[in-house]
C-alpha cells in the first residue's frame, strides 16, 4: 500500500441508515481527507445495534471502499455512538494541589474523582467532558497547568452509555479486523466538524438529525454543558411517506431526498410526482405539495418541537447566544433550517463540514458531519498528548474500558 496504517486517521460513523468510514492524514495544512467509503446499513434501529451480522457485513464493505480510495490498509479506528441509551450528566469534584502548581497528574486526578459517580453495572462513561475549573475559588479557568493555587475544583459533564450497546460496537468492528481506539459520542464528534469556536462560547444548540435519533448537544462558554438524545430521525420520516403514500420503503427514501421539502410553503400547488405502487401494481401520480404538506412538514416539525421542549427541560433557553446548528443526513431537505427557526424560535444555520482539506469537496455535506468530526477529534486528541508529558486521562479511562467490555469475548 502507499500509506502507512499508523499514519492515518479513520472515522467509522455506524448510523441506522448507512455507515460511513472516512480516511484521513495529517498534511502541511492540516487534516486531509484522503478516502470514503458509505454502505447502506440494516442492523440498526434508532442508532443501536439489533442484527450483529448485517452491522459487521455493511462495515467491511464501507471499509473496503475507503481503503480502495485512500490506498492504504485499515486497522484501527474512532468509532462513533449514539442511540437512546446515552445518558449525560454533570459533576463535580476537588482535590488539593500539590507544590501549590498545578501539574498534569493533579488535573488527572480531580477528573478522576469528578468522573466517580454511582452507575449501574450494565452502564459505562464515555467521555468525561471538563467544562470548567476552578482554583481557589476562581472561576472560568479553562486551562489550570502551571497556575498557582493550593485548590483544584472541576465542573464536568459525564456521558454514559448502555454496556450491551458499546460491547456490541467493539465486537463488530473486532469481527472486520478493526481495532477500536476510541468510542466518540456522535454530537461531540459532529460539533468538531460544523461548530465555530465563538458559537461555543457564546452558546449554542448543535442538532444533529441521524436516521434514527435526533442528537443533541449544548454548547456554553466553550464547552459541552448537555448532551441528550431523541429517538425520532430520517427513518421515521421514510416510514410515514412509505404508509401515507403506500410505497415500498425504498421508493420512499428516493421520494424524501428528491421531493421532499420541509416547508410546503416552498412547493407549487399544482406539482406532480409519480409514485410507485406495491405489489407492482402501475405507479400513480400525486401531489407534491400534499406530500410535503400532510406527511415531511408534520413530522418535521414534530421533531423540533421535541427538540424545543428537550432544550427547555435542561434549562437551556436563554444560553443560546448563537442559536442552533442542525446537521446531519435528514437536514438536506430544503426549508429544513426556516422550519427550524419558526419551531424553535432562535436563529438556525446548517451546519457543513469545515477545516479540512484534500476531499472537503466530497464530504462537504451534513451527511458526512459525524465522520469528518471523528476524524477531526482524534486528530485534536492526538495533538493534546502530544503536548502533555502525561497521558491524558481520557485515554487511560478508555485504555480501562476496552479491557472491560473486551473480557466479555
């Protein structure tokens, strides 16, 4: 092969309607996406694994175009996860500082005590997520090495998943030969690839619209203040054009992406479409803008009302500075972010892949958001211990968990 394994970085978004694997290598400009490799995926429901074998199947054939397109020969991967299963919560905790400086191993251990919460057996942490430190008592450090002080506090938000859910994600992979450097949250992954540094800060909504769940992900002063999960996405929109316009469900995936429009307002009155029938009975010609109106606008507008109420049940209202950000394969449909500022009430932008370089052009789609974003992470990842004389301790967290949910093999 051209290019070295250890010399690349690869992201594998398993998704509930198709997996993405996306290549990518550190340039003289930065990260460059070097190959893509999308299959269409049938184990999923709603972001989790329910069929092991059809997972594994349409992995390996996602992989193999990526490596056919990059050249190279996969091994390892970031892998990202969603589904209803994830759980996000806040924490805090403290530590003395020794030598009055803060050093990497007192920042290693107040994560470590922030991250010791009460979980069930069947639950494992994803990410431990620092939002905020304090020394002292003053608040707002972002970054506490070499500070002087003789108290460390910090403020974390912890993700939690389902055990069942991640063993699963690693033994498919395990089963294409991949190893599993890392498990991502998909809304984190995907706010590296379309969020701005000062949307971050000034606070922002990051909704990313999968094909089986609508992801979440609040951003304030910098840092992931909530993460949430709503088990409606693409899939059940697919579903309603499937029963409303009695098609097979194939037909109304083409139907979604080529007529649909999330606003009827946007679709003349007197527009056709011709729709194929069941039991191949002759196709029928309806109307788009019935379409549009009775069956992809309801249900739109059914998720961001969830995601409205979702948003004001943790409390989120008035941070919004920068508004919303929606991403993700189902938010291509045109009149999706006009639908989103009526429903939501603040300022809504589609969020595109950014900061890359090599194949932007290809990947340049919300689609493609998560993968790029997972790409993008573990570049950053790799870059802070680089920078760090200790290992950080997220890697080590989940050095600690692949041995845990490996043992189940």
């Amino acid at each position: 092969m051209a290019r070295r394994s250890s010399d690349i970085i690869v992201g594998l978004d398993i998704g509930t309607t198709k997996i993405a694997a996306v290549v990518a290598e550190m340039g003289e400009n930065g990260l460059d996406i070097i190959g893509i490799g999308t299959h269409p995926s049938r184990g999923l429901k709603k972001g989790v694994i329910v069929n092991i074998d059809s997972t594994v199947a349409a992995i390996k054939q996602a992989v193999l175009e990526a490596e056919g397109m990059s050249g190279c020969e996969i091994s390892q991967v970031y892998v990202g996860i969603a589904g209803g299963h994830i759980k996000g919560i806040n924490s805090t905790g403290t530590v003395a500082v020794k030598d009055k400086e803060v050093r990497a191993s007192d920042v290693a251990k107040v994560l470590e005590l922030a991250r010791a919460i009460a979980l069930p057996v069947d639950r494992h942490i994803v990410h431990v997520l620092p939002q905020e430190y304090k020394i002292d008592g003053q608040d707002g450090v972002r970054e506490p090495l070499g500070m002087c002080g003789v108290r460390l506090e910090a403020r974390v938000h912890i993700v939690t998943a389902a055990a069942a859910a991640m063993q699963n994600v690693i033994k498919c992979c395990s089963r294409c030969e991949l190893e599993v450097l890392d498990i991502v949250l998909e809304p984190l992954a995907s706010g590296e690839a379309v969020l701005e540094e000062d949307e971050k800060g000034l606070g922002v909504a990051l909704i990313d619209i999968g094909g089986g769940t609508t992801d979440i992900a609040i951003f304030t002063e910098g840092a992931v203040a909530h993460t949430s999960v709503i088990p409606l996405g693409g899939y059940q929109l697919t579903s309603d054009i499937a029963f409303g316009l009695r098609t097979p469900p194939h037909e109304a995936e083409k139907i979604k992406h080529q007529w649909g429009c999330a606003l009827a307002s946007m679709v003349a009155e007197d527009e056709t479409i011709q729709v194929a029938s069941v039991g191949g009975r002759a196709p029928r010609v309806l109307s788009r803008h019935l379409l549009c109106r009775d069956i992809v606008q309801p249900r739109i507008e059914e998720i961001f009302s969830f995601v409205k109420a979702e948003i004001a049940r943790l409390g989120c209202d008035d941070l919004l500075a920068s508004g919303a950000v929606i991403t993700g394969g189902t938010t291509q449909l045109p009149g999706m972010a006009e639908l989103a500022e009526d429903t939501l009430g603040i300022p809504v932008r589609l969020g595109i892949p950014k900061g890359v370089g090599g194949l932007a052009d290809v990947v340049k789609a919300p689609g493609f958001a998560t993968g790029v974003g997972l790409v993008q992470y573990a570049a950053n990842q790799q870059a802070m211990s680089t920078r760090n004389a200790s290992p950080p301790a997220r890697a080590g967290m989940f050095g600690r968990l692949r041995r845990v949910l490996s043992s189940a093999f």
